[in-house]
C-alpha cells in the first residue's frame, strides 16, 4: 500500500459517485474506476477468467454499501477512486423489484440483519416479518426482531404475538422511540457490529436510528392515513458509523414492498426455519416437502405443538411461491 492508498467502507452512493469512510474516520467522494471493471488480474496462465474472478466481476458492477474497498487519490488532492473491492465476507441480497430478474445487493459485510415491525400503525404481519427471517436466513445472517410503538397497543397482546419467534431463538426487542423506551437495549445490541435495519415502511426505522443517532436527521415520513401504509422516506441505503467512537455501523434502507426469494431451492426452505431443522431429520424421505409425505418429523412436531401452526402456514405459503418459479 502507497501513501495514495487507503483503505475504507462505502457508506452511501448515488449517481455513480460514492461516500466512503476512511480508516482515519473521514468521509470522501469516490468514483469506482473504469479499469476495475475490466480487470484482467484473475486470468490463468492460459488466458481464462478464474471463476472466482468471474464472480468478482460481475459483483464490481453491484458495488453495495458496506463493501470494503481501497482507494487511491486522482490527480487533485481532494479527488479519491475506488481502486479496489475487497472480498465480500457475507452479502444480504433480494431480487430485484418489479418483478425483474438478477438480484439486488442491499449491502455487504453484514454481521446482522434487524428486523423491524410496529405493534400498531401499519398492522403487523408475521407472514411478511417470515419473509423477512427467511431472507436473512437464506443468506446465512443472524436475525433479531424489534417491535416499535408498543405504547400504541397493549403490551401483553404484543408480547404474546410475537412470543413464538423467542421460543424459537430470535432476539425480540420491544420499544416505542417516542417515550424512549428499549433504546438503551437496542443500542447495545448494535455495538461493534455492522447491522442492516430493515422492515415495511412506516414502522419508525428512521425515527429509532435518529434516536440513537442524535443529529443523524433522517427523513421521516408520516403514516398515510387513508391507506394505513408507509410512504418511502429513504432513497437509497445509508451506513451511520456508531456514535461516540464506537465501533459498528447500522445500514438504513429504503422500506421493501417487494421482497422476494432469490436464487433459494424449494428444497432448502425448511433450513431457513431454524425450528424445522431437527424435526426434518426424522422424516422418512431425504427429499421430505413436509407437506403430504407420510411420517414426516416436521407435521409431526405441527400436530405436537412443537412448531408453531402460523410458522408452518408461512412455510407452505413461501414453499408454494418458490415452486411455482421453478
């Protein structure tokens, strides 16, 4: 590494110009250089693309927030390049909306996915927060969940719902950012990790980083009161270092009307609900659906009681989605 040269995370971008933080703690603009993308360095001997070179190509076209990357300063002192793109250590990925094919890359170097509902205003729908774990799951991250504005409903009722996802391992975090309350637990469970925070629209995402975040004054828009739904606040995804020196960062993203299940075998499914991973080693059949099967450990553990029936119905209703694009 030269003295032009200098490592850093991409916390934000539009317009092809990209926020980079330093290790030294600065923000620059940055530009990904042309050369990047037509880079020869992985070629063998005989001239072919290695395939994890292939891989890296394709993914310098998708240069997300929180890839790590080294810089290199242009011919103005105050001009910076992204030079490099370094290996990708974990990914959360979604496909593309509008019904378009590929995959988004929301961010990388994820450590953390939290998942954030309302207790009340929009409605919470855990077939949707399902989606939401399974992604996270298929993309092999860890998942917590956070109920915001239980001061908008009854506390116990909320608990109760939400109930299931403690017993099956999730972190349940309850809070209402307007009295203040679970903020300091939240802020503990950010510390010294990065952590994409997302969710529907409307659950208060922005209002719950702008209270940990003084100052961070993200938009935050108002609840439509004709159609009880989220507007989109956020343009694009943005990476807030922790405050007061603390090591982590938190990626706010835009809320997802559209989340889809990329590139996830039917078949692999039921390893995304981390409750039917044992249960289906007692099926008969290796390539068990859990759907008619005769003795099949996962109904089993439904009819028992041990998985929970609203979990099985998401299972059957994602399992059908993901067979019907095959």
């Amino acid at each position: 590494m030269t003295d032009a040269t200098v490592r850093g995370v991409v916390v934000g971008g539009t317009g092809g110009v990209w926020q980079v933080r330093t290790e030294g703690g600065q923000t620059v603009d940055a530009a990904l250089r042309g050369r990047l993308k037509k880079s020869n360095s992985g070629k063998r001997a005989d001239g072919s693309l290695r395939r994890d070179t292939i891989t890296a190509a394709a993914e310098t076209l998708k240069l997300a927030v929180g890839d790590d990357v080294q810089l290199e300063r242009g011919e103005r002192d105050d001009a910076w390049a992204i030079a490099e793109i370094l290996p990708r250590r974990s990914r959360l990925a979604r496909r593309a909306p509008g019904g378009g094919q590929g995959e988004r890359v929301v961010a990388a170097n994820v450590d953390q996915v939290v998942v954030m509902f309302a207790a009340a205003k929009p409605e919470p729908h855990p077939r949707m927060l399902d989606r939401f774990l399974v992604i996270a799951e298929g993309n092999r991250l860890a998942a917590r969940i956070v109920i915001n504005k239980v001061d908008l409903a009854s506390e116990q009722e909320t608990r109760d719902r939400f109930h299931v996802y403690e017993t099956i391992g999730y972190p349940v975090h309850f809070t209402a950012v307007k009295a203040g309350l679970g903020l300091d637990g939240m802020r503990a469970a950010l510390g010294g990790r990065r952590s994409v925070l997302t969710g529907p629209s409307g659950v208060g995402k922005s209002s719950l980083l702008n209270a940990i975040f003084p100052g961070a004054k993200l938009r935050v828009g108002a609840i439509s009161e004709s159609v009880n739904k989220g507007r989109h606040t956020t343009v694009g995804a943005v990476m807030l270092p922790l405050p007061d020196g603390e090591d982590g960062y938190v990626i706010d993203t835009p809320g997802l009307r559209e989340v889809g299940l990329w590139a996830l075998p039917a078949g692999e499914l039921d390893r995304c609900f981390p409750e039917m991973r044992t249960p289906r080693e007692q099926c008969r059949f290796g390539d068990c659906r859990h759907v008619s099967e005769p003795d099949c450990g996962v109904r089993d553990a439904v009819s028992s009681g041990a998985i929970a029936a609203e979990r099985y119905d998401s299972y059957l209703r994602l399992l059908e989605e993901l067979e019907s694009e095959r």
